[in-house]
C-alpha cells in the first residue's frame, strides 16, 4: 500500500443498487415526477348529463308556466279585460271576446232585447282600482272556468265570478273567450224627469228608448253595462233633482233594476208658485160672482147692483210633488174677498156684502217636450 494512501477513504459511498442517493444539502433537487390524473368513467358523464338535463327542463318548465299563467291562462284573460275597464279603454274591453252580445242572446237570457249600448263607453266609467284574482276551477265535465277577482269599483269593495271558456289556439298557446258575457242591464226607471245622468254622462230618454220621441217617461230604460263597475244616476235640471242612487253591477249577464224618483227642485217650486199666484190674481180681476174657470165664487140670491169686486186675501203656499210623469200640486188652502152692492128681493133693500170665500187649488203640472211646464189649476 501506498504511504500516501494511509488513512484516507472515498468521500461517497456507493449507494445500494436501486436505491437513490439522498440529496445533498445545498445541491438542486431532481423535478418530482406529476401524479397521473384519472380518468372519468361513461357513467359518471352520463351522470352529470343527466342533473344538467334536469336542471335544464325545469328551469323551462318554470319558464312554460309563468308564461302561461302570465300571458295564456283563463285568469291571464280576465285580467286583460279588467286591465282595460281600469284604464278605462271601454272600447278595447268591448272588443274582449265574448262581452259583446246581440238582441237574440240577450232574449235568450231573459234580458231586455232592446237594451241599449249608450253606456258602454269611456266617459260613463267609474274608477276601478285593486284587481286581484283570488280563485280559478275548471269543470271536468264541461271545460268552464271560472275565475273569481276581488275590486274596488269608486270607493265599494265587489266580487266578481267570470265564466270563462277555450276558444282555440295560436301555435300552442290556447285562447280564450267569455262562456257568460260580463256586460250587465240596468233596468233603469226615472219618474220625474226626462233626462239624467249616469256617472256623469248625460242621456235622455227619448234618445235611447226604441220610442224615440214618443217614449213613455214612466218605462224603465234598459242600458247594457259593464261588470263589474259602479253606476251613480243622479237628476240635476232646473226642474227636478235627486241626490242620486249608486248600483254596484256585479254579476255577469244579470237584470238590474233601479227607479230612481226626482223631487221638485226649490227654483221650479216658486216659479209654480208665481204662476199660481198669477192665475189667481186674473181670476179676481173678473168682475162676476162666478170666474170663469177659476176654483173660487160666490152664490147670492138677492139681484146684484154693483160689479162684484174680489181679491185674493191669502195666496196658497203650494207645494209640488211628483205624480207618474209629471208633477201636481195637492190641495192647498186659499182666500179671496169680495165687495159687492145687491138688493133684496124681499123689499128692495140695497146693502152691501163683504165677505172672506175661502176655497182650495190643486193643479195638474206636464212637462212638456221644450222643457217648459203646462199648470192646469183648478179647485177639489
């Protein structure tokens, strides 16, 4: 051996075979190979297919019925027509599939087959606010729908059931139309006056009667109308007025009757009055014991020598009241003095009479087509 050699050995040792050496401190470290991904099975992609399928149907299946019940549903359709009275497009409502109806579907319904269309429109619409539909059967057997909504029609709190059937379709989406029109008629009797109003919308009977002008001012009217809607009928002349009446029309296709009766207003109640006062003065402006057509006189049976001389002592404080279409005046108390000279028959005496004629007035009063006034006055 090498002297050289003594005591002097390898500085690395030879690892075992198939064993890695350790790293040394401070040298680089050999990359650490990336562990293989696995791969997912067929089941497991055909698995999430599935949820995302699913997730997929129901979110259009939600898509579907909200559509539905928003633009396609019975309640949808009948929401469309309260929409248009609350907005108070009468026209568009009318124009609703199934609302508008004929003489002959009108007869059929027991309803008056000449009832007329003049309130079907905008200007005789009353507020409708707070629609919300709150119930909705179908009958298996016959395919009616009913749909029930809850309103406030001009301050009243209603409810409503509309009846509702399938009309077609557009591609898949059905329709629908009214199986029981909503319009409604307001058999409506007003004594007292010719003309009204109904929620502010002024009519004359003469204009919507079949009659004309020959119409009686006692028959009722009938005027097809709106359900569900408010109609306030009121009587504002310088005749005749009334506070008014407020109908709720509620149910589809039904008869409402009103009669509304007008009073005399104060104006025409002193003109009467002036008229009467009038007729009156001229009958004591005749100068005989008996005026001609006149409700007081005076029966002597001694011969008259002077023109008999009457006035009116108390004019009558009249009143007028309504009398089927027209108006009179009920007896009222009356008196007239007269002044005269007679002489007796007995033995020719001549003397003077001075006396009170009490009497009473009652009068007829018409109303005629100008919108003036007949009084015919006369006694009990």
């Amino acid at each position: 051996m090498d002297q050289g050699a003594v005591g002097t050995f390898s500085a690395r040792a030879s690892a075992p075979a198939g064993v890695a050496p350790s790293p040394t401190p401070g040298a680089s470290s050999a990359p650490t190979p990336a562990p293989r991904k696995r791969r997912l099975g067929l089941g497991a992609y055909l698995t999430i297919l599935g949820v995302l399928f699913a997730l997929l149907a129901g979110a259009v299946w939600a898509s579907v019925g909200y559509l539905y019940r928003e633009l396609y549903s019975p309640t949808a359709f009948v929401e469309r027509y309260l929409g248009l009275l609350v907005d108070g497009r009468a026209a568009d409502a009318l124009a609703i599939p199934g609302v508008a109806v004929d003489s002959a579907a009108l007869e059929e319904a027991g309803l008056p087959a000449t009832a007329s269309e003049a309130l079907l429109r905008r200007d005789a619409l009353a507020q409708l606010s707070g629609v919300d539909v709150v119930a909705e059967t179908t009958d298996a057997e016959t395919g009616v729908t009913r749909v029930t909504a809850e309103y406030r029609a001009a301050g009243y709190d209603g409810t409503t059931t509309f009846a509702v059937e399938r009309a077609g379709s557009i591609g898949v989406a059905p329709t629908w139309r009214f199986a029981t029109s909503p319009l409604a008629v307001l058999d409506l009797t007003v004594r007292g006056s010719m003309s009204f109003d109904v929620n502010g919308f002024a009519i004359d009977k003469r204009q919507v009667s079949v009659d004309g002008v020959d119409a009686d001012p006692t028959a009722a009217v009938p005027l097809l109308v709106f359900s569900p809607g408010v109609y306030s009928v009121a009587v504002d002349t310088a005749i005749s007025a009334t506070p008014g009446v407020v109908v709720l029309s509620d149910s589809p296709f039904k008869n409402v009757s009103v009669t509304v009766q007008a009073q005399a207003t104060d104006q025409f109640v002193e003109v009467v009055q002036e008229r009467v006062n009038e007729f009156l003065t001229d009958c004591a402006s005749q100068e005989v014991l008996q005026p001609t057509a006149c409700p007081f006189g005076f029966v002597l049976q001694d011969r008259v020598v002077s023109l008999p001389d009457w006035s009116i002592k108390t004019y009558p404080k009249i009143d007028v009241v309504p009398d089927g279409a027209g108006w009179r005046i009920p007896a009222t108390e009356a008196v007239a003095h007269l002044d005269v000279d007679v002489q007796s028959l007995f033995d020719g005496a001549v003397y003077g009479v001075s006396e009170d004629v009490g009497f009473a007035v009652t009068a007829d009063i018409t109303v005629l087509p100008d919108g003036t006034a007949s009084i015919v006055v006369s006694g009990p």
